[in-house]
C-alpha cells in the first residue's frame, strides 16, 4: 500500500515539473512574440519584412504547440513549405484587402 502510495506521489512529482517547464516555455515564447509584436509596431514599413514575418509565424505555432503539449495534445510539427505557404496566403490576403 505504501509502495503505491509513493509511486503515486512521485508521479504526482513529475507531472508537476513537467507543468512548470511547460508554463515557463509558454511565458518565454509569448514574451517573444510580444517583443517581436512591439518591434513590428515602432518600424511599420510599406511592406512586412519577410524574416520578420517568418518568425512571428514560427513562435506563434510554437506558442500554440506549448498549449497544446500542456493540454496534452500532439503537436503540430511545422515544415518550411507550411511557413511558406502560409506567408503566401497572408500576402494573397493583404492584396485582396488593398484591391
């Protein structure tokens, strides 16, 4: 009884850590992104830098990758092709918006 009890515990242990990391990851990505976010409102250029475009895209689904990890979901695994793809549907966006 007292073997389960402390496995139990232990366990208990784990999952708690596992929840802080997590928590301190998603704290730190958001940061990020929130700094990402204020240094795109201070240089509002005519046309997004690209680089910049990419890794708001890329902390965003880390950010969301994070949630989901805490939730206990599977992550979603991004490629280049997908940042790619959705920088090209942004940008298809922006023009219909400007037409």
């Amino acid at each position: 009884m007292q073997r389960e009890q402390m496995i139990q515990k232990k366990e208990r242990r784990n999952l708690l850590k596992q929840k802080r990391k997590l928590k301190f990851k998603l704290r730190k990505t958001l940061q990020q992104l929130l700094e990402l976010d204020d240094k795109c409102d201070e240089h509002v250029p005519p046309i997004p830098d690209k680089d910049t475009k990419t890794e708001e895209l890329k902390l965003r689904l880390s950010l969301a990758n994070l949630i989901l990890e805490e939730e206990g979901q599977t992550l979603y695994e991004t490629t280049e092709a997908e940042v790619t793809e959705s920088q090209q549907t942004a940008e298809d966006e922006d023009e219909q918006e400007k037409s």
